[in-house]
C-alpha cells in the first residue's frame, strides 16, 4: 500500500464461528425469507384484488375441504416443538441431540408433504376454471415448493451431519440456522391457510 | 464458543509476515488455477465484476444497434425501412435488453466489484453465489438474443400488457421467451442483492460504523433493499403469464374473473422501483467522484444518506402513476400525485449538496467530473418533466406519447449512463491499473452530450404535437417528420460518441499511462491497495477511524487472519467491532453446472410443465454437490470451505 | 419583463400546433392542459435556472472560504423552496382535475359507446329512443360546447382512446367500462390515435373528429340515419351484389341492405368520411380499391382479407362504395 499502515490489532483470537445475527449465513436466510416472505404477500395481494373483482367467492365451486388443510396446519404447528428442541440442541452443540431431532423433523416434513397432496386433492377446482381457481393452485403450489425445497435441504443437511463433516462446529449454525428458515415456512403458511380454507367460508 | 487455542500454529498476517512474502503466500490462497479452468471456477468478486460489467456492456452495445435501427426507421414518415413486425420486436428487444440486461446487471456488476473493497474485506459474501447469479444472467440473455435472431422474439414491448401478452394474442413462444427472462435475471439480481446485503452489514472493516460508510455503499445497500422488496412482484407477475399461457390459467383473463389491471399492478409495483434501483448507483458514482475531484466529503453526509433512503422508500409508492389513464378512481390517483411528486425532494436536496461541496472547494475537472456536470444540467430536465407527468390532468395528455420517452431518457442516461461513463473512467485504473486518455475522454464526453440532448429534446415537442409511442411509422403532414429527423441524426453523433469512448477505454487498456495505487488522491478504501487489486484485495484487514480514510494520517491494520486458507473477518452490524473469523469459499465448478442446469429447467419449462419436476432434479444434485464439503484433512484446527 | 418571459413557453407552446397537438386547445381539457403546462414550464423553468446558475458558479466562479454555514442556510431555502413549488404544482394540479370534471356538468351530455379492435374503432351513439341511435366507424363528430360522454370497451386487447387537441386520454380494457368526458370548444378537424400499444398495427388506428356548430352535427346525423341509397346505375348495382355475395357482407353492414356483419366497421355512409383503414389512408377512389384489393399490403396483419377478384370487380365494388355518402 502507497500510505503508512500500523498494526492496531489482531483477529486471531476471534471465534471461527458464532450463532444468530453474528452468523454470515444468518444474513442470507433473513434476506431469503424478506424476498419470498415478500412474494407471499404480493400473491396474497392478488387474491384479494382477483376476489374484488367477484360478487360470489368461489364463483363456481366448494372451497377445499376443511380436513387436510386443518391436519395439515395442526401437524406443522406440532412440529415446532422438536423444530424448537433442535434449535436450542445445536446452539448448545449437542450432537446426539441434533441427529435424533433433525431426523425426526425430516419425518415431520415427509408426512406434510403426504397431507399436501391431499390438500391438491381436495381442492376442488382446477387451476384452468377460472381466477379463483388460478390463484388459489398458485398459493398453493408456492408453499408447496417452499417446504418441498427447505425439505429437501435439510434432508441433505441431515446426511451431513452423519458424517464425519457433520463434527464440525460449523455444521451446528447450519442447523440452526435451518430450524429458523423452518419456523418461516408454518408461519407463511398460516395466512395462506386462512386465505385458502377459511375466506371463501367467512367472506 | 470460545476463542481457538493456538493462534500461533497456522501461519497469519502480522508484522512478522509481510510485504512480498505475504503476498506470495496470500496469493496461492486466494488466486484461481490459471487458464480456462480457472476462468470458469473463479469465485473472485473481482473477476465476476468484471465480467458482468464487460458482458453488460455488450447488451448496452446491441440495445444500442437496435435503437439506431428503429431511429432510421423513423427518420421518415411512412417508411418501409423496416416491417411492422419487425420494428414491434426491435422496440421491446430495445426495452428488454437496456432494462434487463444491461441497467440493472452493470450497476450490480459495479456493486459486486467495488462494494468489498469499499468496505475493507478480502470477498464478496456468498461468492459461488456471485459465480452462478452471473452464469445465469448470461444463459438468459443468450436464450432472449437468439430467440430475437431467430425471429421469435418478443413483441409485446418490454412491459408485456396482458391480454396482448396472453396466449389468446400472443401465439407462439416469443412472449414466453420474454417472460423467462424475467426469471432469470430477477434471480441473479435477487442474489446479487442478497450478497451486498450480507457484505455491508457484515463485513466491513473495523472501525467502519453506519456514518463511516461511503456514499456509494450506502447507495448500493439501500438499491439492493429495493431489488429484494421489488423482483417477486415481477417474478409473480411473469410466472402468472406463463402460467397462463401453458397451462391455461386464468390469471388475466377477465371472461374468467381475471383481470388485466392485476398485471399492470404487479408489473409496476416492481417497475416502478426498477427504475430507481438503476438510479441510484448512479447517484453513488456522483458522490464518489464529486468527493474526490472536490477533495472533500460530499456537503451534509447525513442528508446524503436520508435522501438515498427516503429515495428508496418512496420509490415504492408511485406505481400506480403508470395507470392513471386506466380508469382507477380519481381520489386514489391524487395519493399518487403527491407521492410522486414528494420524490423530487431528495432528489432536489443531493442535487444541492454535490453543487455546493464544489462550491466549498475547487474541483478538478477531470474526465469523470464532466460526467457529473452533464449528469447534472441532464438528469435535473428528466427529474422536472417527471413532476410534470406526476399531474394526472398533464398525465392523462402526455403520457403514452414521445414526452414520456423524452423524460424516461433523460433520467435514466442523464441519471444513470452519464455517472456509468464516468465511473468507469474513474475507476479503470483502479480496475486495470492504468488511466484513460484524457483529451479522448473529453471528446468522447461532448459526442455523447450533444447527440444526447439532439436526439431527445425534440422529443419533447413530438409528443406534445400528438405522436404517440411504440409506433412502427407515422403519417407525413403531422409536424413531427423533421423533429423525428432531427432525433434520428442526433443517435448517430450519440453513437459516434459511444464508440469513441469504447475506443479510448480499449486503447488506455494497452497503451494508457500506469496508474498506481491512488491516482486521483482519493479518500476510501479501494484506493489503498494495488491497482488492479491483488487476488485477496488487501494484505492485512483496513481499519477505519473516519469517513475518508486515505486523508488521514496512516491507515491501521488488523493482524491475525490466516493466510494458507481463505479467511476474512466479520464485524458487528453498527459499531464494526471485530467479532467471528470466517472462511471463505474456494472456486468452484458447481455454480456454472448449477447455473446450466437452472438455464435448463427455466426453458424447459417454457414448453412444459412438467420441467419445473424433471428439471428439478438436475438442478438439486448441482446444488448438494455445490455445498458439500470435500474431504478435508484432519490437520486443519479450523474450518475451511472447500 | 416577466411577462415576457412567461410569453416564452407559451409561444413555444403556440408553435406546436397541429390537428394531433395537445396545444390546440380545442376542446376544454385541452384547454386546461395548456394552461396548467405553462405553470409547470415556469415553476420548473425557474428551478432549472437555479440549478445551473449555482453549478456554473461552483465549477467557474469564486469562492469564499469557510461558507459552510451559509450553504446550510441555502440549503434550508432550496428544501422550502423545492417543498413550496411541489405543493404549489400539486394543489394546482388538483384544481385543475376538478375544474375539468366540474365543466359541462350544467348541459345534458352526448352519449357516445366506443368498442376498439384491433385495429379499429366501432362507434356508437346512443340516444334514448333505441331506433335513433347510430352506428358508425372510425370517426366522430362533435357538437361545439356540448359535452360528450364516451363509454369505452375492449373487445380485444387493451387500446387508448385519445384526441390531443380535444382532451386526455382513457384505456379501453377488456373486462372493464372506462368513461371520458370530452367538451369540444373549437370548431374544426382533429386526429385522434389510439395511445397503448395493441399489436402489429397499433401505429395505423387512428380516427377523424370533426366539431361543427349544433346545426351541422344534427344535419350530419340525420344524414348518418338514412340507410344506404339503392344501387342507381347497372356498373354500381354490379357492386353492390358483388359485396352482398362475397366474405364482405359478413363483417361489415350496410344500413338497408342485407349485410349486417359487425366484426368490421360500419359502412352505411363510409364514402362521407375523411380516411379509410382507421386514419391509415385518405377516403379516395385509387386508397379504396388499394385498400380492398390488397389489405395486407396496407395494414400487414389486419383482420380483412384480401377477397379475390378481377379488375373490373374491384372497380364496381369502389364505385359502389363510393354512393355510401
């Protein structure tokens, strides 16, 4: 460098790796959930000003049928639980705890992503009827990707963690880390929930 | 978590290694395999900039063909220089290619390279990410460009209003092609953004609080909030048409309960911030150069900052002042009115300061300062028409015709394309280490300046005189045949200019003066290593006690990091306390396969459904592969991201 | 002197006219644009002067030291300044929306449905006794100082309605009705152009408007409610039965005959207008039998095809349409 430097510090003893907001890829998760979080809300958004545009809603048929998508909502509402259990386990850097979690939760997921498709079943409108039947496939269909893609990343993660790699520190912020994005997805889905299952019957 | 145990058994940066030693060793590390292999693997932030900024250039240079070719069409009334199909998929190629493919992707590029030196660190965050996002960028503007060259491109212009878009209007593939577009560089910009998000608030120098930030960093995080909080709205919208348009949705079909309004709120809800996050960079690039050619920091650096935030919020309530003539209720319409019209006043405000920090001082008048001033005299007449067409009585007259393109122009080449020029003669010695011509740049500068105004003022009054816009020909007789002319000759002497400062930048890069560190005296950052930057950006971590650290005294350096794997330090979000070691990313195949694999599935996907779960597949393999770690040896004590 | 100078605009204003020009005034949203232009061209003009004084002193003038105080205080100013000229301009701009929704509101309204295609404009004036209405295509005439009221449909895609010397502009969506109030002050002849780009041929969908004194519009519609004349002469009853018997009757009608198709424009009285093709060539003999022997090569794309026939067909059908006054 062309100025005069002068060593006022050393890094060295910094950790290599930190939990929360001190995590990097804490970062990109939150700035992921702003960006689909946000595509929600616009879809959402579009719902309610295809729903302006009719007298009758749903204009021809039944709303979906109540019982996947009340099982499906009680059953990631449950999953929390061991979502919240994992969180703390790999903040504390427990891995016993981690592996019997993280494969309890991937279990979770499976069984969800079974109830989706009989929440597609149930839906009782094709997505070519008409606008109703358009957006409420498209709300649906969002969400789906959304837990079939964390889904399959934490499987990933899952294998990870049992081998050899799955030692390092660094792997317990990426299950951390994959707890919170999952907190993200039953808490998106729970206004496309109500949008989907109770409007038609309130509104 | 506590601190590692022995420092002292892997080699650091300190005192004891130094100078070129340091450099020797810092360089393995963080330099790429040499020839295409290395090319193609690099996650180096410098090299990806540079190529995004090189390949954005190029859809500059073809949108550019493209707006002289509809120029000579329109030079004459009713001429048959070109078909009407033609000119239709001339005009959106235009449109889709400057505002997809050239604005937003060379501001980002500038961010991606710039942004990481500014603050201090040795990478981008995320820097596969950064590798793929740009594969990607070029993969669909390949896919849009051979489908123009195939004549199948889109001709529904760049906004694509439905129903014309719709599959009823629209047969055929082109309006998919242009939709697709949209999906691949909304996610290359998204993650773009997302790693300027996670780099300025997490990696930036010790000492760098929120008030230390330089003016064009600040500028690129709140333009990155802005694409985060913008691109789904057109991601939706795009999805929605193709939807409807391969699988028979009813999205914007009104026979159906859809509508054709539910595009045009989508699709401005994001163009309307589209504009501003191409903007805004450009105001950065002003900032930069005013403070150093003025040598001083811009006047009022805290009303700088609110201006660019202000700017950013208020951008995303104004969209609906594209729609005032679709019959909205005219209450709502004054909402807008005020709201736009209240984003010239941080406008107006920076304006000011820039003038009045060379007021305070005496600016040099290099190159990239007249840069500044024609962005000036230029861009303030497209913030003034903007107040006018705000008016939803002016509006409701103006909008749709050549006022409209006249002021679109003047704010995004005088807002945004004046500061580029000049930030790339500002920043080409830092980037390649030597400086421009000078006398070329100035002639290269008046070129464009007066084939600017000679080709857009007119516009002004051809709109006035009733020509509307997207038109392929116009009838003799109407007034606007020699203003057209006029239009058309000034592209030309614009074009002139254009070419003659392509042919300085390609000269200087051979032939041009060596520049060294600092040539323009500069106060931030990027100016305190090599030029061009060494592959690790700086040998020892900056520290910084001021705004401007290179017009201080010395500038302090943190010790410590280690040098025979990847490693840089993140600092808490406000203060910029030094706080955890990260490892960085090592180069890597997995994004450019993933990027092909993603390119795949996206056109794929536009002949059948069914690719969104085949074409999945490949895309998740790249993506586990892309994140696995390699085996790593047991001798490491800490981590590394192979 | 500051007249004068306000004079400035408005004469560059005034040089601007043209039967497209927004500065026409001719009608009163015209009108009011015309004036509220020229409060944002001085409000504007003055900013930008100030600009470019205070940069061409900054990068050439003087300087003194230390006026960092004073630049806060101008600063200040300049905020309050930019503040006061946007409310200024915001208020005003609201006035005038009002004023205009509020004109003509004392005097009963023409009604006037406007159905676009692509790429022309159906035409109907409605009028309360259903057998008076009137149907026509690609032109519109107005009464002076009445106001008009056109209700505006889509068929198609979404197209724009506009007469710059007359008033602003309104879309035509599908799916949706949109009104415009137009009031015409000036007697005289307009173009009128569709303003959102609908396809291949959106640069050739313009229409004529015509604004006369009350006498002449009522004598005009009354004209326009006759059915079309019988076929005088054997060359033009050629042409008639050419048309009746041909692709031509069914999309277009001809009041009082048997061709009723409306897929196409009205052609009861189509030889009484200025322009053929929606604007895109003049209502002569040599445009129509080019128009009618070869659509394609005019307006590539339009929905008209070419119907084959021999020369002397082409001539009886022109002829005949030429009788349609």
């Amino acid at each position: 460098m062309s100025m005069r430097q002068t060593f006022a510090g050393d890094l060295a003893v910094l950790p290599t790796h930190a939990f929360g907001t001190r995590s990097l890829t804490w970062w990109g998760v939150i700035a992921y959930m702003l960006i689909e979080g946000g595509g929600f809300a616009l879809a959402a958004g579009a719902y309610f000003f295809l729903m302006s545009q009719e007298t009758v809603w749903p204009p021809s048929s039944h709303p979906p049928d109540l019982l996947p998508g009340v099982l499906f909502t009680l059953i990631i509402l449950l999953s929390e639980i061991p979502n919240t259990l994992l969180k703390k386990a790999a903040e504390s850097e427990q891995r016993r705890r981690v592996l019997l979690l993280i494969v309890l939760l991937d279990l979770f997921g499976l069984a969800l992503l079974v109830i989706r498709g009989f929440e597609f079943a149930h839906i009782n409108v094709r997505w070519s009827d008409n606008a109703y039947g358009s957006i409420v496939w498209a709300l649906l269909l969002l969400h789906t990707i959304h837990i079939l893609t964390d889904w399959a990343e934490s499987v990933v993660l899952t294998a990870l963690m049992f081998t050899r790699h799955g030692t390092e520190p660094r792997r317990f912020v990426d299950v951390s880390e994959d707890a919170l994005y999952w907190r993200f997805v039953w808490i998106t889905w729970l206004p496309i929930f109500a949008l989907l299952y109770l409007a038609p019957r309130f509104v | 978590m506590t601190a590692t145990e022995h420092p002292a058994d892997v080699p650091r940066d300190g005192p004891e290694l130094d100078g070129p030693e340091l450099d020797r060793i810092l360089s393995e590390t963080w330099g790429d395999k040499p020839g295409l292999i290395g090319w193609l693997t690099t996650v180096d932030h410098k090299r990806v900039g540079k190529r995004y900024i090189f390949t954005a250039i190029g859809f500059l240079l073809l949108g550019g063909i493209l707006a002289l070719i509809m120029r000579l069409q329109l030079a004459r009334p009713d001429s048959g220089l070109i078909t009407a199909d033609r000119y239709n998929q001339i005009f959106t190629m235009h449109g889709s290619t400057m505002m997809f493919l050239f604005a937003v992707p060379v501001m980002e590029a500038f961010g991606v390279y710039l942004v990481p030196l500014m603050v201090g660190t040795r990478a981008i965050s995320f820097p596969r990410l950064n590798a793929f996002s740009y594969w990607l960028y070029l993969c669909g503007g390949i896919m849009l460009w051979v489908a123009f060259l195939r004549d199948v491109g889109p001709d529904i212009g760049w906004f694509a209003y439905t129903p014309l878009s719709g599959p009823e209007f629209s047969p055929g593939k082109r309006a998919d092609f242009w939709a697709q577009l949209i999906t691949f560089t909304e996610v290359a910009a998204l993650a773009v953004a997302v790693e300027i998000v996670a780099t300025i608030l997490k990696q930036r120098a010790p000492g760098m609080r929120l008030d230390r930030i330089p003016l064009f960093v600040w500028g690129m995080l709140v333009t990155a909030f802005m694409v985060i909080f913008s691109m789904p709205a057109v991601t939706l919208a795009s999805s929605f048409l193709l939807s409807d348009r391969l699988v028979g949705t009813q999205f914007y079909n009104a026979t159906e309960g859809g509508s054709a309004l539910l595009w045009q709120h989508l699709f401005w809800f994001f163009g309307h911030p589209e504009v501003y996050i191409i903007f805004l960079p450009g105001l950065g690039f002003v900032s930069a150069i005013v403070e150093t050619f003025c040598k001083r920091p811009v006047f009022a650096y805290p009303i700088m900052v609110a201006a660019l935030v202000t700017t950013g919020l208020l951008a995303f309530g104004l969209w609906v002042h594209h729609m005032f003539a679709t019959g909205l209720p005219r209450l709502g319409y004054a909402f807008y009115t005020a709201a736009s019209m209240s984003i010239a006043l941080p406008s107006g405000v920076q304006i000011f300061c820039w003038i009045a920090t060379m007021w305070d001082s005496r600016p040099r008048m290099e190159v990239p300062m007249w840069w500044v001033v024609g962005f000036i005299i230029t861009f303030v007449i497209g913030g003034l028409t903007g107040v006018m067409v705000a008016s939803v009585p002016l509006d409701l007259e103006l909008h749709d015709t050549y006022f409209i393109v006249a002021h679109f122009h003047y704010t995004l080449i005088g807002g945004a394309v004046f500061p580029l020029l000049g930030a790339i003669t500002y920043w080409f010695p830092k980037i390649t280490g030597r400086m421009m011509g000078d006398r070329l740049g100035k002639v290269a500068f008046g070129f464009v300046f007066a084939g600017f105004h000679l080709t857009f003022m007119p516009m002004h009054f051809t709109g006035l005189l009733g020509m509307p816009r997207r038109v392929y020909t116009y009838p003799a007789g109407m007034g606007w045949s020699a203003l057209n002319l006029t239009s058309t000759i000034g592209a030309f002497v614009m074009a002139l200019g254009v070419v003659l400062f392509l042919a300085n930048l390609v000269r200087s890069l051979g032939n041009g003066a060596i520049a060294g560190d600092n040539p323009w005296g500069a106060a931030s950052l990027e100016w305190a290593t090599t030029s061009p930057p060494r592959p690790y950006n700086f040998a020892h971590i900056p520290a910084v006690t001021s705004h401007t650290p290179l017009w201080e005294e010395s500038l302090p350096v943190f010790s410590g990091l280690r040098v025979e794997h990847r490693e840089l330090v993140l600092t808490t979000v406000v203060e910029a306390l030094p706080d955890v070691r990260d490892p960085s990313p090592t180069p890597s195949i997995w994004p450019l396969l993933a990027a092909l694999a993603t390119t795949g599935l996206f056109i794929w996907s536009i002949f059948s459904p069914w690719a969104l779960v085949w074409g999945a597949i490949p895309v998740g393999i790249a993506l586990t592969l892309w994140f696995w770690p390699k085996s790593s040896p047991d001798t490491h004590q800490e981590p590394v991201i192979e | 002197m500051r007249r004068l100078l306000a004079l400035v605009p408005l004469a560059l204003l005034a040089g601007c006219s043209g039967m497209q020009s927004m500065s026409e005034g001719a009608g009163f949203g015209s009108h009011l644009f015309n004036q509220l232009m020229l409060l944002f061209l001085v409000v504007t003009g003055i900013s930008y002067a100030a600009v470019l004084l205070f940069l061409t002193m900054a990068v050439v003038g003087r300087r003194n030291e230390g006026g960092e105080p004073r630049l806060q205080a101008l600063l200040i100013a300049w905020t309050g300044f930019i503040l006061i000229g946007l409310i200024l301009l915001t208020g005003a701009s609201f006035l005038s929306d009002r004023r205009e929704a509020r004109e003509g509101s004392d005097r009963t309204p023409l009604k006037v449905t406007v159905n676009a295609n692509q790429w022309w404009w159906g035409i109907e004036y409605q009028n309360d006794d259903p057998s008076q209405s009137l149907r026509t295509a690609n032109e519109l005439h107005l009464p002076v100082g009445r106001p008009v009221e056109l209700k505006l449909n889509a068929g198609d895609v979404i197209h724009s309605l506009w007469i710059p010397a007359l008033a602003g502009k309104q879309d035509l969506i599908p799916g949706r009705e949109n009104d415009l109030r137009v009031v015409p002050t000036r007697i005289g002849h307009y173009r009128g152009q569709c303003a959102e780009y609908c396809g291949l041929q959106h640069a050739h969908m313009a229409f004529d408007v015509t604004v006369e004194s009350p006498q002449a519009f009522a004598a005009w519609y009354k004209a326009q409610s006759q059915p079309a004349p019988e076929p005088a002469d054997p060359g033009i009853k050629a042409g008639h039965d050419f048309f009746m018997s041909h692709a031509c009757a069914m999309c277009h009608a001809i009041g009082g005959t048997p061709a009723n198709g409306t897929t196409g424009p009205d052609l009861t009285h189509v030889a009484s207008r200025k322009t053929i093709a929606a604007g895109t060539l003049p209502m002569t003999r040599g445009a129509l039998m080019g128009w009618i022997a070869n659509p394609q090569g005019v307006k590539p794309g339009a929905r008209m095809p070419a119907v084959g026939m021999t020369p002397d067909e082409l001539h009886a059908v022109a002829s005949y349409l030429e009788t349609l006054k």
